[in-house]
C-alpha cells in the first residue's frame, strides 16, 4: 500500500467523529437527555390524581355508597356494625360487592344472612378462581360455626350447588 492508499482511510477518531456528527446520534442524545428531566414515576400520586379525577365523574349517591361500604368494613366486628348494616340494606338494599356480603353473613339476622346467601349465589360464577375459593372457605366456615339450625341447612345446601 503506498501512503496515497493510507491517506483516504480514515483513522478509527475520525470515523468516531462523523459518527457523533450524524442526525442519528444528535436524536439519541435528545431523547436521552429527555428521560433524565423527566420526573420518575410517581406511583402514589398518580393514584391519588386518579382518584381525584374518578370523583369528578362518579355521582354523588355512588360515591356516598362507597363511602358506607368503607364504613362498614372499618367497624366490622365491633358493636355499631349490625346497625350499620341494616341501615345500608333500608338505604341500599343488598349490597352487590361480594367482599361486603361476606360481611353480612356473620350477622345475627337470618334474612339479612339468607339474603346475602343468595346474592352470593347468583354472583358466584362472575368470580374469579382466588374470590371462589374465598367464598367457599367463608361458607364452610358458617356452615360449622352457624348457631342458627335454617342458616347451617341453607349454607350447606348452597355449598353442595356450587361445588358441583
């Protein structure tokens, strides 16, 4: 090779140059200097933007539902909590979340527990696998644990229909 050869080679510096100088490279760098100001995800303040922004859209009655559904399962197990639940039931009627009609069984009642029994019932096959084997343990649960003789007759039989 004579030195005219090597002259219109281009050293490995001068390609790495023409190589920072492409329009390629100058959007790489744009983008990634985009990413570094943004601001990194903000899991609780966007859910706490998106619940703010539900509430706009949500009705007043729907939102104030909600908000005794929440009442419900912050006093379950104490005294207030079979007063509160059958003022939700002459409000509301029967509630359709199944998570509250677990709550209802453990009542006193037996129409208000015959009734959630029911709605369970007819709700069940909506369910996911995790939620149906929730449900079924709670069922099993007041079958042996019920006082009431009807409520134990009804929980079984509603057990042997959904396992089938």
């Amino acid at each position: 090779m004579s030195k005219d050869d090597e002259r219109k080679r281009l050293s490995w510096r001068e390609i790495d140059k023409l190589r920072d100088k492409s329009g390629f490279s100058k959007i790489r760098k744009k983008l990634e200097r985009a990413e570094r100001d943004l601001p990194k995800n903000d899991y609780k303040s966007k859910e706490k933007y998106l619940k703010e922004l539900e509430k706009l859209f949500v009705d007043k009655e729907t939102l104030e539902k909600q908000n005794f559904i929440e009442n419900l399962h912050k006093n379950y197990g104490t005294k207030n909590f079979k007063k509160l639940a059958k003022e939700f039931i002459e409000k509301y009627g029967i509630p359709d979340d199944w998570r509250t009609l677990l709550l209802f069984l453990d009542l006193d009642d037996r129409t208000l527990v015959l009734s959630a029994l029911e709605k369970l019932k007819e709700d069940f096959p909506n369910r996911n696998i995790s939620e149906k084997q929730g449900i079924l343990s709670k069922l099993k649960t007041l079958a042996l644990t019920s006082k009431d003789e009807i409520i134990g007759f009804e929980v079984e039989k509603v057990l042997k229909e959904l396992t089938l």
